[in-house]
C-alpha cells in the first residue's frame, strides 16, 4: 500500500451521531473511519472523537473526513462545538471554517 492520499466519501450516520469515512482500500473494500457527535437542539453539532484506522493514518483520511463533516454542517445551517483535539486543530489551520464554530 503506498502512501498516496485515499478517495474518500463522508457520509453522515444520524442514527449512530458519527460521520464516517468510507474508504477505497484499493482492494475493492471500504475500511471505515469515524468522528462521533451530537446535535443539540439550539443547532449546534459537538464532535467528540475522531479515529482513523492507523494503518491509513497520515493519509488524509482525518482531514477528508471532518472537511466533508463541516461541509454537511455548513449545509445544515448549524454551528461546531470542537471537543475533539483532531477537529480542533483542524479548525485552527482552515480559516475558511471559523465562521461555524459557536
């Protein structure tokens, strides 16, 4: 497996309050990769934990994964609450997100 970065696809899980990133393992598989939330009713969403499988660590999928999360937040109209290290740091290196966290 090289070290190229991964396609990935964000899909949001309401049912289980975690945005996953499905991932093209390039054997024909997915490999799922997790940030857990919740959506409290004054339109928030707080991201509590990211985890990414390690040996796909270091190949975009975090940063694919909370973009396409704060995309989807963005569509929704609600703001971020980043109890997540992973989620706050991401924050903090794209400016084009500061204006959804609460």
């Amino acid at each position: 497996m090289s070290d190229a970065p991964l396609p990935v696809t964000v899909r949001d899980d309401t049912g289980r309050h975690v945005f996953l990133a499905l991932v093209d393992d390039g054997d024909g598989g997915t490999v799922e990769a997790g940030g857990a939330y919740y959506r409290a009713e004054d339109g928030t969403v707080t991201f509590t934990h990211t985890e990414v499988s390690p040996e796909f660590e270091g190949r975009g999928v975090g940063s694919a994964l909370v973009a396409g999360a704060l995309q989807q937040v963005r569509a929704d109209g609600d703001r971020v609450v980043a109890q997540c290290p992973f989620v706050e740091a991401y924050l903090a290196r794209h400016p084009e997100y500061q204006d959804l966290i609460a």
